[in-house]
C-alpha cells in the first residue's frame, strides 16, 4: 500500500501534487482541507479509478481516506471536481495534480 497525506489549498492546489506508485499497489490519499478551506468542497476525483470524494475536515488528523487500487499503467490526472459543488461552482479556481502509475 502507497499512503500519501494530502493538503488541498484553494489557490495552489495538492500539496504534494505528483504521485508515483506501482502497477497494482493500493493507494490509499490521506486528504484534507488547508485551514479555513473545508466549506469549499475540496476533494479528489480520478476518473479512470472511479475517485471523486470530497475532503472536507480541516484536520491532517482526520482526513478523508481515499482508497483505490491502480490498476492500469500511466499517467493520470487528478482534480477536483467535488469544487463544482461548492460555493464557487465551476469558477474555483483550477485544482491538478498527477498519479503516476508504473509497471
């Protein structure tokens, strides 16, 4: 299993925002909101696994667990679509970051 803790800033984005793993691993995003942020509906969506959950606490200690398995080689996008639903709607600002997925 890959764990990776995750910040979503409203401006800046992941924080980290690459993410490399092994064909097969689980991958398991620890995620949360930066401070002040939650009511924005941060989240993480991958399409090709099925992702798109919201990671709405504030606390790097009660994240939101995002759970998939990769399984398919690439490289893939990540973004947020859960923002849409969020006070800004599709005028927040552009949030990506990228999985990276190996043989």
């Amino acid at each position: 299993m890959k764990t990776f803790k995750v910040e979503i800033e409203h401006t800046t984005g992941y924080i980290p925002d690459t993410f490399t793993v092994k064909l097969n691993d689980t991958v398991r995003f620890l995620a949360y909101s930066a401070p002040n942020q939650g009511w924005h509906n941060h989240g993480i969506t991958i399409d090709e696994f099925g992702v798109n959950r919201a990671a709405t606490s504030e606390d790097p200690d009660r994240p939101a667990v995002i759970e998939f398995v990769a399984n398919e080689t690439g490289t893939f996008s990540i973004y947020c679509r859960t923002c849409w639903d969020g006070p800004f709607g599709h005028q927040h600002p552009d949030i990506r970051g990228t999985l990276i997925v190996e043989p």
